[in-house]
C-alpha cells in the first residue's frame, strides 16, 4: 500500500483489539492528534478491513479471540505491505520476535501510554511512506543481483520482484548504499527505526533475519549481509554497484 502523505490528518488507522474500553482511549488519544480511527474487535473482521479498506496503518494486539494477531498478520502480509504496530504483553518476547518475523514494523508492550503509541505509529509512517519521495523518484540501486527502485520502493531480485515492508525496504538501502561497509547497530536503529538502540531490542536483527530469507543468505559465495558481532551488520560488497539515474523501470 502506498500512502500519499505522512500528516496525521492524512492517515486512516484501523485499530484491532478485543479490549473495547482501551479501544476507546485509543481512539480518543488518536483522534485528538489528528488520525482517523475505526476499532474492531475480532481479527476475522479486522484482517478483512485491512485489506479491503484504505488504511494508512494497522495497530494490531497480538491476543485476540479466535483469531490472533500473528493470523491476522499473516493475512494481511499476504497481500498488502501496509505498515503495522503490533500490540503485545510485557515480557512476551516471543511474540514479539514472531511478530516481526511475520513482517510487523514495529511492536509496543502492553501496558503503554498513549503518547509512546503515537510516537512509535509516526515514525513507522515516516520511515514506510517515502517522506522524501520528491528527491529519489528516479534513482535506482544495482548491486550484485539485486535492483532497487527508490520511487517505487520496488526490489527486484535476478528480475524478480520481492516484497519487502517498508521497515525491510529501508534497511536494504541503506545496508547497499554502504556495501562493503559496517553499519552500526545504533545508527541503523536511528535511520531504520526511528529510534535510539535499546538494551535487549531485537528488532532490528529480526527484521535482518527477514531480509535474508527474502534475497538469500549468500550472493557470489559471500554471505550477503554479514553480523559484525558486537558492532552491527554488513552487505556484501561486489565490483558491480551503481547508482543510476533515470525513468525507465527497473527490469
């Protein structure tokens, strides 16, 4: 899903929770800062709005009756890359690697405040929905087998295309743009993220772990992006690199 703007006046959430009282503050909360709001409260109902409907984010409780978030999620990763903040309990930390695992932009452990919410679905919005669109609609990636489209966020690998989420997306151009080159965990929490590094946040190395299942764990016999233990993560570099100019589609 492409979403046109990043305003909060410009952004529909669906919000899928069981709990109705807190779907209310929510939607409350939201709405004051700008965001159009619709809560449902089953995930069958909620999978079915979120790709139907024209939402520009999905905040999205891991327990839910009958159907659960991870399903949910599942379905809506299916076919839609349509930003996602998952909802879990504190100290569920497997949740909320599985979450990521299935393509979720972020996570917030229950209990949260508000505001923290807010924080979080603004800078998934920022980092998903091309801020700086204007400045790249024409540049595109080549390295090794892999094609990036910066307009389009469109990734091709040997000629075929690969969804990736935007978190995803994000993290392979910047990984590329410096192949060859550490990145720091801390610095691509910041630019990928949105965020400073936290202590035991795993984010960033699930959403590592999903971009290597996507392209491929070795290119030309070098692991493709390589852990830097204690450091950060690296893209293989190749002689074949270029960053071209120009209206044609990527192949």
């Amino acid at each position: 899903m492409t979403m046109s703007a990043t305003t909060p006046a410009d952004t529909d959430i669906l919000l899928i929770d069981d709990d109705v009282r807190l779907c209310k503050l929510l939607t409350q909360y939201l709405s004051s800062e700008g965001y159009a709001v619709e809560a449902v409260h089953r995930g069958e109902e909620g999978a079915a709005r979120a790709v139907g409907g024209t939402f520009g984010l999905v905040v999205l409780d891991v327990m839910l009756p009958r159907m659960d978030g991870f399903e949910v999620l599942r379905q809506i990763r299916a076919v839609s890359d349509l930003p996602v903040v998952m909802l879990t309990a504190r100290g569920e930390e497997m949740n909320r690697i599985v979450g990521l695992e299935l393509g979720a932009d972020d996570y917030l452990a229950k209990p949260f405040s508000p505001r923290e919410l807010v924080a979080r679905i603004r800078a998934v919005l920022r980092r998903t929905s091309g801020v700086n669109a204007a400045e790249v609609t024409r540049d595109r990636i080549a390295i090794g087998d892999i094609e990036m489209d910066l307009g389009a966020r469109r990734v091709r690998r040997a000629g075929e295309r690969v969804h990736l989420t935007g978190v995803e997306f994000n993290l392979l151009a910047a990984l590329v743009r410096s192949a060859g080159s550490v990145l720091s965990r801390e610095r691509l929490s910041r630019e990928v993220l949105g965020r400073r590094l936290l202590v035991h946040d795993r984010s960033l190395d699930m959403h590592v772990s999903n971009l290597r299942k996507k392209l491929g764990h070795q290119i030309g016999g070098d692991e493709r992006i390589r852990s830097i233990r204690g450091v950060g993560y690296v893209y293989a570099a190749t002689d074949d690199v270029a960053v071209r100019t120009g209206s044609e589609p990527a192949a």
